[in-house]
C-alpha cells in the first residue's frame, strides 16, 4: 500500500513523503517485532542487548553496551536488571574500578537467542517483500540519509 493511501494524505514534495514514509515503516515494523518479542517476554532493546552480548562473546562495559544499542535510551540500566533478573545477563563490576560494570549473556540468555533465531527462521515473520538487490539498495539509501 502507498503511503498516501495508508495515511490518506499529501505531500509537498518526495523529501517531505520520504521522512513521513521512514517513520510510518518504522511503526509498522516496531510493531510487528514487538509481537514476535511477547511470545519471549521481551523488548526490542532487552533483545538488543542480548544480541550485542552474544556478539561480543565476552563481558562488555555497560557504557560500551549503550553506545552499540541500536535504540538509545535513557533506561538502559533498568532494561539491563530485568535482563538479571530473569537470569539472561550476569552483571559484575571492575576489581580495579567500582564505578565501571559489566555484564555478560548467560547460558539461559543464549538458549533464549538460539530460540528467536530458530522461530524466526522458521516463520519468516519479517519477510519484507524485497529481493536481496532491493534490500541492499535500500540499506545504502538509508545510510546515504544518514549522511
């Protein structure tokens, strides 16, 4: 469906449609990740943070975690203590320097991930109707946006 038929509106010019249509896709695909997210007791910036864990394959700062967050926020460390306290993180701080915390994915939080992985897989959930081609030319478009 075309953004002015979602919205049923009109633009001034394909710059001003362009930023309207970035942020209504955006929705749209928040939303639907939000779902897939439920059935694992998640949010995207918990799922976030696992992910960057489980990159990382060792203990991160957490202020090195927040820089990598794809969504910044402000609540990084209350998303963090759910994830301990659901036992997907183990969080300890530097010998050398209280102030300085890290954390880490555990097993229980890797087992979580390999679950996502295997169910989105499966249910192709986030087929975005694009070949590779499209996909790849639409992720330069956005990163040229970025500038």
């Amino acid at each position: 469906m075309k953004i002015e038929d979602a919205i049923k509106s009109k633009f001034k010019n394909n710059s001003h449609k362009v930023l309207v249509n970035i942020r209504y896709t955006s929705n749209f695909l928040s939303q639907r990740q939000n779902i897939f997210m439920k059935e694992f007791d998640l949010t995207m910036p918990q799922f976030n943070i696992l992910r960057i864990l489980r990159g990382a394959k060792e203990a991160l700062a957490v202020n090195i975690v927040k820089e990598r967050m794809v969504e910044k926020s402000p609540n990084t460390t209350r998303l963090m203590d759910k994830l301990i306290d659901k036992g997907l993180i183990d969080r300890t701080r530097c010998a050398d320097d209280r102030r300085v915390v890290f954390v880490e994915i555990s097993e229980k939080g890797l087992e979580v991930l390999s679950h996502i992985d295997k169910k989105f897989d499966d249910d192709d959930i986030f087929n975005t109707n694009l070949t590779e081609k499209e996909a790849s030319t639409l992720s330069d478009l956005l990163d040229k946006l970025r500038g």
